[in-house]
C-alpha cells in the first residue's frame, strides 16, 4: 500500500511539473513516426536558461518532426558543450504531443591541471593549470585562466558570451595573453643562426551577430607587442626589434554541423579577412583565409567528410611570424612532422567513419568526494581512413600538383566527450615512408 500511494504521488508530482496533471493519458512514441509538435517542455537545467536550449533547435511548436530531426537536434544541443547527456523524447499526452528535452548538465566551475601536446607534437608538452567558469549565470558564457608552462609558457584570460544582447542574438569574444612563443619559420631560423623565442603580449575582441540558426557575421580588432631577440628584417615586421601590430578584421561563419566535437553531417564555412598595421611603424599587409568542411552519412553508419582550407597573405612585408605554415595546426599525415611555410598555404582532406563501439553514456559514481558531473561522459570507438594533401608557396611561386605533400591511411578515433578526442592513426606518404600517429583531438 505505501508503496502504491508512493508511486501516485511520484506520477503525480512529475505531470504536474510538466503541466499535464489534468490528462494523466501518456504515450510514448517509437519506431519510424512523425509528430506535429503542440508544446516543448525542458527538464534537468539547474542552471543553464531554457533559451540557451531553444536557440539551437531547428523546430518550433507547430512543425512536424521525426526520429531524423529529434537526433539531429540533439546534437545541436550537446555542441554547446555544457552537457553531459541530452535526450530529446516525444510523448503524447491527453490530446496534446509534447517534445521533452532532458539534459545532464556538466560541471562549470573548476580548475583543471593540463599536458596540452601543441600542433599534435609530442615532443612539444605543455603544461599547467586551467580555470574554467563555463556557464556560470546559466548563459553559456564561458570566463577561462590559464597559465601554461614547458613548450610555448602562455598566460591567457579570455571571455565568451554567446548572447551579450539577448534580443539582438549579438555574441562576444575578447581576449588578453602573453607567453614566449618558439619561432615557427624555418627562413627565420636561418636569418639568426638557430632557435629562437619571441615574446608575444596583447590582446583582442570579437564582436558579431548571429542571423538565424546558421549565419554568424563578426569584426574584430587586436593589438599585439611582438618582441624579437635582435633586429632582422623579416623577422620583424617594422624597422625596430619590437613590432606593434594593430589589426581589425571581419568574418562569416555558416555553420550547420550536427555535433561540433565530432560531426557526421552538416556544413562549416569560416572565412576571414584582416588588415594588419594599417600602415602604422611602416607594417601593412593583409591575410585572407577560407576553410570549407562538409559532413555527410553514406548509410545509418558510415560517415565521410571533407575538407579545403587555405591562407594567403599579401600587401607589403610579411612578417615571418604571420606566415602561412604545415606541420604545426595544419598537418599532412604522411608528413606529419613535415614543416612548410610560404606566403600561401593549401590543405585539402577527406576521410571516412566507421563506429565500432557506438556511443553510450559512461558514468563514475564511486568516488563521492568530486561532483558526479565531472565524470559523466560519452563515449565512443570509430575506425577511420584518410588521404591528406598541402603545401605552402612563397611569394609569386606557381601553383603546381608536384609541389603537395600527400598521404593516406586508416586508424581509430577515441571519443570522451564532451572532454577529449584521441586518435592513433597509421599513414603512408606518396613516397611510400610509414609513420604512427597520436593524435589529440578531432581530425577537422
């Protein structure tokens, strides 16, 4: 009998907080269907605002969506990155189809020891201490502090907010940092006899508008103070050891991926123009950049994506700073430790996921002194194959197939989200060299 009397109550307490308490009548939808929806209602957001949620959704009350379109917004809402588990389940109940969003929502606030492997070099560790306050007024604004030491020592603060005016869908990024940053260029490395490090400090801002689901327009201005050990033309911008480069720019976004952390369909487009120097110290030069990415499922399992980016800069004097460059963000697996560097840079890539363990939710609950958020997460095994191609050009050198580095091979992709990505990857050069990778984070 208590037992019965505990189970009306519980049943009662959960429609009512739903507002179905005056239909009790619940069915819950499966299979191939299709339902129109009459209401959305979102559970599990402690902090997190319901129109952080609603913003990403490709559905509103009135439109009609299936198992395809409940997935897929899913995702959406997992890609913002502050949940550990998100379901989206269709009801009907009485008369009326309800959408319930259930989220899981991770741990904001807390300071996270790293050993970052920088440009996916091992031989480059970087270490130190993270502190994130990520969501912490339930707006997805994310505040982070690092200081960073070993390969590259950096100190960085920087601010996020996705919706700095709400009404307007106006977002906001800025930035301050400083470290002392190991030069890139090999024409440089030359230019002075070895190795070297400049100092780096400044700082930036991002502002911009996101029109409807897809479509992000922003500007952005930076200043930065880039000190070099000596005077050499070309290793600094301006006639001085010491360039003040002031920059502004703009750039579009079109962005209709699934799961950010690791996309099997949709479409990402990021392109940029910047103005640097503006003829300030004598430093005047521009960069253009565009990176095209296209995801798409091939059956229920098998996903390929694509991928061309390229970098140009061009003006007066670039410095070899600003150059374009493979073997660092941008690698060619094959090459993988390969550097180019030019005035212009090409990449191009295409790959193919398998699952061999499809994702499931993984949860820590033995150890009761840490939040429980801090170990829930999704996991997932997929087998991949790939072929890469780049190359960097300098100034007025032709374009030519004979100039691109090109590999190709197979390897598995580790996921735990919403944290980590790992890959070990197998790859084989057009000149038939072999090289193991570990990979951190996703291919693209």
């Amino acid at each position: 009998m208590i037992k019965r009397k505990l189970l009306v109550i519980i049943i009662v307490f959960y429609a009512s907080v739903l507002g179905y308490s005056q239909n009790p009548d619940t069915t819950f939808y499966s299979g191939n269907y299709r339902v129109k929806v009459d209401s959305i209602k979102i559970t599990g957001n402690k902090i997190t605002d319901d129109y952080i949620i609603l913003k990403e959704l490709t559905f509103h009350v009135g439109d009609e969506v299936n198992p395809k379109i409940l997935n897929y917004n899913k995702e959406r809402i997992y890609s913002l990155g502050i949940f550990t588990n998100v379901r989206l389940v269709p009801q009907k109940i009485g008369n009326l189809n309800y959408i319930i969003i259930e989220v899981n929502e991770g741990w904001y606030i807390y300071p996270i020891p790293f050993i970052t492997i920088k440009d996916n070099d091992w031989g480059k560790l970087s270490y130190g201490i993270d502190l994130y306050l990520q969501n912490f007024r339930g707006v997805n604004e994310k505040i982070r502090l690092r200081a960073a030491f070993g390969y590259d020592p950096t100190y960085l603060i920087s601010y996020f907010n996705p919706y700095i005016i709400k009404d307007k869908n106006i977002f906001l990024t800025a930035a301050l940092s400083y470290g002392q940053i190991k030069n890139k260029s090999g024409i440089a490395k030359l230019l002075y006899g070895g190795d070297f490090n400049q100092k780096i400090s400044g700082g930036g801002i991002q502002i911009g508008k996101r029109f409807g689901l897809y479509n992000k327009l922003f500007i952005s201005a930076g200043y930065s103070v880039i000190e070099s050990p000596v005077f050499i033309k070309g290793i600094s911008a301006s006639d001085a050891r010491i360039d003040h480069l002031l920059s502004v720019g703009a750039g579009y976004i079109f962005d209709t991926r699934d799961l950010s952390q690791f996309p099997r369909s949709g479409t990402y487009l990021l392109t940029t123009l910047d103005f640097k120097g503006l003829n300030i110290d004598n430093i005047n030069y521009r960069t253009l950049s565009f990176d095209i990415r296209k995801y798409f499922m091939l059956n229920d399992d098998l996903s390929a994506k694509a991928r061309l980016k390229t970098r140009t800069s061009f003006g007066g004097l670039v410095p070899y700073y600003d150059y374009s460059f493979l073997g660092f963000e941008d690698r060619v697996r094959g090459y993988f430790f390969n550097e180019r560097e030019g005035r212009t840079s090409y990449f191009a890539s295409v790959e193919f996921n398998y699952p061999l363990i499809k994702d499931f939710n993984f949860n820590i609950n033995f150890i009761p002194v840490l939040p429980k958020a801090l170990f829930s997460y999704r996991i997932a095994v997929y087998a991949e194959a790939f072929a890469d191609a780049g190359t960097a050009l300098l100034k007025n050198e032709p374009v030519s197939l004979k100039k691109f580095d090109s590999g190709y091979g197979a390897g598995l992709t580790f996921l735990i989200l919403p944290y980590s990505v790992f890959r070990i990857e197998f790859a084989i050069n057009d000149l038939g060299k072999r090289q193991w990778i570990l990979g951190y984070g996703v291919s693209f």
